[in-house]
C-alpha cells in the first residue's frame, strides 16, 4: 500500500509525548495531512538561526511542506508537553557534550 501525501519525515528514535496514544495513527494522520487538534510537532526550524521549533501539526498541511517535507523529532499533545520533549533533547545533548547543538546531537 502506498502512502501520499509525504508532508513530513520522521526521525529515526522519535521523541514521543507521554499522553500521545495510537503512535501509528498519528504518524499516519502526519504523513498524509489529516488534521488532529491537539498535535504538536518538534521539527528542524526553517530559520538558520534557530535550531528547533514547535508548531502545530495543521502547519503541515500547507503545500510548502507537500514540496518540502519537514522532519519531525517528536511529536506531543499539547504545547506544554512538546516543550518538556525539547528540554530533554537538550538534557540529552548537555550530558553527550553538545551543549547547545541540538540538531548536530540528533544527527548523531
């Protein structure tokens, strides 16, 4: 069965929210540009000067990212919990010696 869509790729040890449920069907729902309300995503930012951005995942379903797939760290449900997914990618860094260079500690 072949998926279209193709709005994002995901990161091969996604991050995941502790109160996400059905992880396939969200990625599903990702991939092809459903909507879900209360889904937030972790991606690389588009600015060179920043290195991670949360955004909701209707963002996604803009035709830039049909073009551009976007890749997805983690995925959170609810703002609050993709911030706590980010503090522990960057704990994770900090403890690997790569204060500060979250992107370079994921593409590890």
């Amino acid at each position: 069965m072949k998926i279209e869509g193709g709005f994002c790729r995901f990161y091969k040890h996604l991050y995941w929210g502790e109160s996400v449920k059905w992880h396939s069907l969200v990625k599903w729902k990702l991939l092809t540009g459903r909507g879900q309300f209360k889904i937030f995503c972790i991606t690389e930012a588009l600015g060179k000067s920043d290195q991670l951005e949360i955004i909701h995942c209707a963002f996604l379903r803009q035709l830039y990212y049909k073009a551009h797939p976007v890749m997805i760290y983690g995925i959170a449900s609810g703002y609050d919990e993709a911030v706590d997914i980010i503090l522990k990618i960057s704990q994770e860094a900090s403890n690997a010696g790569m204060d500060g260079r979250l992107i370079d500690y994921l593409g590890s």
